[in-house]
C-alpha cells in the first residue's frame, strides 16, 4: 500500500515538472533553423567560401552606411567626394564630356578634384576644349584653383600648347604674380611650348614690373634675332630694367654702342629702350675691354651717372650720339658729382661732328671753317671752298705746343681772363671746352704762347663777331 502511494506521489512531481519546462519553453515557430551540414568541401572551395563570406559583414555595413546617409537632410550634394577620384574629374580624365556634362546638371561640384587636386576645368584645358571650359566656368569654376602642385588649369593649357584655352583663360586671372612662382612660371613655360603666339598671350598679360629671367633673356635674343619688333617692344615694355646680358649689370644697348652693333643699337632704341639709361659703375670686365678711351673707363670706374649719350660721345660715334638725341636723350644731363655733360665727352674724343650735335648748333665744314697752319703761323677763314680772310697768329711754343686736330668752337667770351696764368684773353673762343682757344694777344712771327692761339686784335675781333659757336677749327 504504502509503495503504491510512493509510486504515485512520485508520478505527479513529474508530470509537474514537465509541463512547467514546457511552458518556459520557446515557440517552436520562433526558434532559428539549424543549418543544414554542408556537403563535403575541397580546400580551394573552403578558402574561397570563407573569403566570400568574410567580405558579406563588410559590404552590409557599407549598404547600411549609404541608406542611412540617404535619410540625412544635412547632407550636401554638391560636396566634393573623398574618393581618390571624383567621377566628374575620372569622367573628364577618360574625355567623356557627356557625362561630365550630366553630372554637372544633377549638381555635381565643378570643383570636384582627385588625390591630386586635378579639376575637370585642369583636364579640359589640357584637351583644348573650349566648349567644356566654357560650360565650366558658366557653372562657377574657378580659374585660380591650384593643384597639389601649384598649377592651375592655365599653366595645363599652357603646357599642353593649346592657344585657344590659353586665350580663354588668360582674361579671367585676376593677377599672374601670384601663379607664377620661379618653379611654375608661367612665361617660361609659355617659351618652353616653342609657340610665341601663346608666348606673347601670355606676355600681353603679365604686369609691367618684371624681373629678367634666363627666360626672358633668350625670348629676348630670339625675337631680336628674327626681327620680331613688336615681340622685342612688348618685352621692354614688361621689365623697368634694360634688358643685359645673364649674370651681367652693363644694359645690353651699351654693349651695342661700344661693339659698334648698328642693327641691335636700332632695334633696342626703336622698341623703347630708355635713351637715358646710365651706366653702373660696376660695369663688367669684357665691356669694359671695348672701350679704347682711357678718359673715359676712369670716368666710368669712378662717377657715377656716365649715360649712353656720353657712352656714344665719349666713344666718337657720331650716328649713335644723333640716334639717341633723336629718340629723346637729355643732352644737358650732367653726372651728379663732377657734373660733366655729354659735350664734354665729346668734345675729349676731337669729334667734330658730335661735338656740334651737343652743341646744337655750328656750320658744316664745308660752308664755313678756320684753318690754322703751326707751320706758317697763320689762321684763314675759308667760306663755301672760298678762302676770305687771312692773319698772322702766334701758336704755343716748345713744351708748351698747340695741339693739332679738329676742334669746335664750344664757347666764347668777350672779357675773359685766365685763372692759370692770371692775364687777360679778350674776344676768347674756347675749342672743345679745354683750357686753350683763339684770342686777342701778341702775335710774334714765331710760336710764343702757352697752348692758345694768339690774334692780332682786329682779327680777335672780326672772328669773334663773324664765327658763330659751332663752327669747326683745323689746326694742321
């Protein structure tokens, strides 16, 4: 009895039992399958499946990051991507300009740009594709973005030689300074392209406060060499500085007129080289050579201020001094210190013809000259081939010599008095601004001055009435 009623107890704690772990139990409906066990698989197949499924987790979270900034309202369009290549750039790099043109209409940034910092604009200028430019900067592209390296789509259209984008773009830089550093200068990789249309689009730009550059220094020799006088005007017109030779100071007009270079000395003058230029007192050692008046390389050495006109006067060279007059050149400017002008010059290098120019004034030789004969002691006055008046004069005596040559009449003054020698010179007509001339005095049949020409005073004065400053003495 008592084993029977043990035996039901025992029943009942059980049946409990299971139902209480049945209703704690989850819905069947609710429980996840259990995969089914995969056939048996090689190496390659498990490597491979793994792989797949490892990438699976990474794709997901990609799709899930994309939908999720789908529903963000801040999010902007138009923004460059940070992709290493944007598609509008990768659709330009590839010359597909329709679908550069599509994205651009559904709000693509035309400033989109790869690792780089290349721009589509930057690719259309390289290919020469104006309409794309065009469309570009009617969309707000900006001309002055740089790429990493400093290079806007100019300095592409430059490099690449395409004349047309380059005259497009050139208008649009606000300022070619700042694009134009040394390693990316823009002239000189103008020159590099070997087409001087796209040179000169480029030089019509720049400002007028260039610095000469071995680039611009071999244009420079170039265009002088093909006679290219606008390219030449164009590029002096650029440089406040006259153009010299690389690593020199000497201006290259000075090297012209010492060199006896004609064409070159015409063809700086006539493009706008400054006829007033001064020379440095550093003045190179191979200029310097060519100069075969020791007056004047001390003058040079030693003063400040010594300009082309007294460079060409110095020199004797009649065609330069009357070239520089003609193009403007101050023939009263004096050096700052010794004050010494351009006829000065002239008149120590005995050239007659410059010395009149200086001067501004003075007959021809062949309409009215003095001649005065050391060996005969007399003087004549020679009109039109026609001698017409003759007399007795007194020349400088031994160690004391009158010096032969062809002199100028440069001055003259009625009452001058000498500051060497303390005594009266009237009616004095000074030759070549020295410390000699013609003058009333007494005339011995014999040379008896200090250097002068002494008259006998009737003649003193006749001359010094009738002979106008200018006119030419040769004393033979």
């Amino acid at each position: 009895m008592r084993v029977s009623a043990f035996r039901t107890l025992t029943g009942i704690i059980a049946a409990l039992l299971i139902v209480r772990s049945t209703s704690l139990a989850p819905d069947p409906q609710a429980q996840p399958r259990l995969p089914a066990r995969p056939p048996s698989l090689s190496a390659e197949t498990r490597s491979s499946s793994l792989t797949r499924d490892a990438l699976l987790p990474l794709m997901a979270a990609r799709r899930n990051h994309i939908v999720d900034h789908c529903f963000l309202s801040e999010i902007d369009v138009k923004a460059p991507f940070a992709p290493a290549e944007a598609a509008l750039v990768a659709a330009a790099l590839k010359q597909d300009w329709e679908v550069v043109r599509r994205l651009i209409e559904v709000g693509a940034s035309v400033e989109a740009t790869n690792d780089s910092g290349l721009t589509a604009l930057m690719v259309a200028a390289t290919n020469g594709n104006v309409e794309m430019l065009r469309t570009l900067l009617e969309h707000q592209a900006r001309v002055d973005s740089m790429d990493s390296t400093g290079r806007t789509a100019l300095h592409y259209a430059i490099r690449a030689g395409k004349l047309e984008a380059v005259k497009l773009l050139l208008p649009r830089m606000s300022n070619l300074e700042v694009v134009s550093a040394p390693d990316r200068d823009l002239l000189t990789m103008a020159l590099e392209t070997g087409d001087m249309k796209i040179f000169q689009s480029v030089l019509e730009k720049s400002p007028a406060t260039l610095h000469w550059t071995p680039s611009t220094r071999h244009a420079l020799e170039v265009a002088l060499h093909a006679d290219m006088k606008d390219q030449v005007r164009l590029l002096l017109s650029k440089h406040p500085a006259p153009p010299t030779r690389e690593g020199g100071t000497t201006p290259l007009i000075a090297y012209a007129i010492a060199k006896d270079d004609a064409v070159l000395f015409r063809t700086l003058l006539a493009c706008g080289s400054d006829p007033n230029i001064a020379l440095p007192k550093n003045c190179e050692k191979e200029f310097m050579s060519l100069l075969k008046s020791k007056y004047l390389r001390l003058y040079i050495e030693q003063e400040s201020g010594i300009n082309l006109l007294m460079l060409a006067a110095g020199l004797g060279k009649a065609d330069y001094v009357r070239a520089l007059l003609d193009a403007g050149a101050d023939r009263n400017r004096a050096t700052p210190h010794e004050k010494m002008l351009p006829l000065y010059f002239a008149a120590w290098s005995e050239n007659w013809q410059c010395t009149q120019m200086l001067l501004g004034c003075g007959p021809m030789p062949d309409q009215l000259r003095v001649e005065i004969s050391l060996a005969k002691q007399n003087a004549m006055i020679i009109k039109d081939g026609v001698t017409i008046f003759t007399t007795k004069v007194s020349t400088g005596r031994q160690g004391f010599g009158t010096p032969a040559g062809q002199y100028v009449i440069t001055d003259k003054d009625r009452d001058h008095r000498s500051t060497i020698y303390k005594c009266a010179m009237p009616y004095f007509m000074r030759l070549n601004c020295r410390d000699f001339g013609m003058h009333e005095g007494v005339v011995q049949p014999y040379p008896a001055s200090h250097g002068c020409i002494r008259l006998p005073s009737d003649a003193a004065k006749k001359l010094f009435v009738e002979i106008p400053v200018g006119t030419v003495v040769m004393i033979n």
